[in-house]
C-alpha cells in the first residue's frame, strides 16, 4: 500500500496521456502532428521548460469541450487515488485555452465536473489552483482573474507558472494583490529555471505561501535560511527536473540535501503524462536514487499534508492515517 500524501504541484493539463490526446482528437476532429501515440511518446525529450512547454501547449488543442476537461480531471484521480493521494491541490492554465477560443466557463465548468465527488469516488479531497502564464501580460492575468471571479467557491488559490526566466515575480503584483482582496491563496513557481532571487520576490511582493519547485534556492544560503525559518513549503517535483534539465540525473538531485538542511520540501510529479511517472513513481525514485530513509519520506510526506490549504480537521485525520502507516 503506498503511503499516504497530498499533491501539491500538478498541472491537470499535465497529466493528458497520449492515448486520451490520441482519443480527444478524433472525437473534436482536431489535428495532432504525430501519426501515433508511440510517435508522440518518443516526442517526450526536452532540451529544457520551454522546449516541453512547446508540446504541453500544443496538445492543449484537443481539449475543447467540457466532457474533455471533466475526463481528464477523472482519469487523473483515477491514478491518484491508487497512488495513496489522499489530497490533491490542482493546478490549471485557462490562458492556454481562452487563448485558442476555449470559453473560462467551458474549462471550470468541466473540471468541477471531474472532481465532484472524488472524496467518495477516489478517497481524495481537492482543491483548484488558478495559475496566470507568466510569460503573457499582467493584463490578460488580471482578464483571466476577473473571468473567475463567478467560479471563487470553486479555486482556492493562484499560482504562477510557464517561462520563468525573464519574466519575474513581481510583474504580477497587481494582480495577486487582487486575488488577496477576493479571499483566494496564493503559490506561484520560481527558483525552477529562474534565479533565487525570484523566490525571495514571489514571497515578498506576491506574498505567496509556498514555492513550486524551488530548487535553486540552493544557491543561496541565507535564502535556505529564511525558508527553514519561516517554514515555507517547496513543492520539489523530482522527475520534472531531471526531464526538463535543471539536474543530469536523479541521483544527483538535491532533495536529500534539502532535507538534511530542514527545508520544508514536499515530492510531487508536475506533468506526470510528459515526464515518466506519477507522484508515487516520484517518491520511488528519489528513495532508490538519493537512498533515502524511512524517517525522511515519511517527513516528506508529512510536509505535503502541513503544506497543504486543508482545514485543521482534516488535515489532522491524514496525518493521523500517515502516523499508522508503516514503511
Ligand atoms: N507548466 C506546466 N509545467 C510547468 C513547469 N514545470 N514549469 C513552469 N510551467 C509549467
Ligand atoms: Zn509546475
């Protein structure tokens, strides 16, 4: 039985398999420009995050209707719930749909469908996280915002993601302010490709609660120190990076070290469609690769649940089911 966790950094669009793209295809009459899925899985070698971005972005074209949004959330808990996920903190990217003519109700609407009832279906809780592509303007994030401001019982956070260099945290100050004013949490990616010092901007002008990836933090002690201080959660996404090439393999990924030096990591699968493996996969990998202890993952799955948006009951009941578990 594997143990038991929250998933904090998953991208919905990020978990479309080949065979559903292959599937959606057909059924939209859309255009793929692989001839199948073998070719299109062969596809999936990255030079770094845009050359994956590319991909991810394009095969968003075959998700047009709601049905497509609301299987794809199901197949993902589906695998999920197998998975020991017992929490699940989802992100979605509406810009790379409203951008190709996708309404922001069609991709909610479809969504909430796939995650009504997976408490009772797949033993998940679930919550949306409404991420702005970083490398659009602030004003199509703040279009986007306020096109979700119908839907607020449904999100409960924002985050940032896409191309990260270049385009720092501090270019959307507005509008997470604005999602501050409207009750909604906030996450946003840096440290990933970027430098550290987009860490340190995302929780100073975005005032963000955790940081997705993170990684190169390490670059700068007194910036580990500040995270350990203050406990900020790292949603560390292990197969991610060695794919899209923040590190050459994953025996030498930093997750350990992190550990070592308290950084509150958490382990997590990103784009597990694209990057060989679901977060349980993940959590295996870095236990062969880094030799990790029983005591660290059992840390490491506490933290997902400390770090995630749940309320005191409810967390309190998973981590009471991860202290019986036994590694
Ligand atoms: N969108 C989907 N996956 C992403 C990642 N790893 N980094 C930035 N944006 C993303
Ligand atoms: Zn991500």
């Amino acid at each position: 039985m594997p143990v038991p966790k929250a998933e904090l950094h998953i991208h919905i669009e990020g978990t479309l398999e080949p065979e559903l793209a292959f599937a959606l295809a057909a059924r939209n009459g859309a255009e793929l420009p692989f001839d199948s899925v073998a070719q299109l899985r062969d596809a999936y070698r990255f030079e770094d995050l845009q050359s994956f971005l590319d991909l991810y972005y394009r095969l968003t074209d075959v998700l047009r209707t709601e049905q497509d949004f609301a299987e794809l959330a199901e197949a993902y808990l589906a695998r999920a719930g197998a998975e020991g996920v017992r929490h699940a903190e989802i992100f979605f990217d509406p810009q790379a749909h409203t951008g190709r003519g996708v309404p922001f109700s069609t991709v909610i609407e479809g969504l909430s469908k796939g995650l009504h009832d997976s408490a009772q279906r797949y033993g998940i809780s679930t919550g949306l996280i409404l991420c702005f592509l970083r490398d659009q303007s602030a004003e199509s994030a703040m279009e986007t915002l306020r096109a979700a401001e119908p839907y607020l019982d449904r999100i409960i956070a924002v985050g940032l993601d896409s191309a990260e260099v270049g385009h720092p945290p501090a270019k959307f100050a507005a509008v997470y302010q604005r999602a501050r004013e409207l009750g909604l949490r906030a996450v946003a990616h840096a440290g990933e490709e970027g430098p550290p010092h987009y860490v340190a901007e995302a929780l100073d002008v975005l005032r963000v609660e955790r940081i997705d990836h993170g990684i190169r933090v390490l670059e700068d002690p007194a910036l580990v120190e500040r995270l350990v201080r203050e406990r900020i959660p790292l949603t560390v996404c292990p197969f991610s990076n060695v794919r899209l090439r923040v590190v050459d393999q994953l025996a030498d990924h930093p997750l350990r070290r992190m550990l070592e030096l308290g950084l509150v990591a958490t382990v997590n699968s990103d784009d597990p469609a694209y990057f060989g493996g679901y977060v349980h996969e993940n959590f295996d990998g870095v236990r062969d690769a880094l030799g990790l202890s029983a005591d660290q993952l059992r840390t490491l799955a506490r933290n997902s649940f400390e770090a995630a948006f749940l309320d005191a009951p409810t967390r309190t009941r998973y981590l009471e089911e991860l202290a019986a578990y036994q590694f």
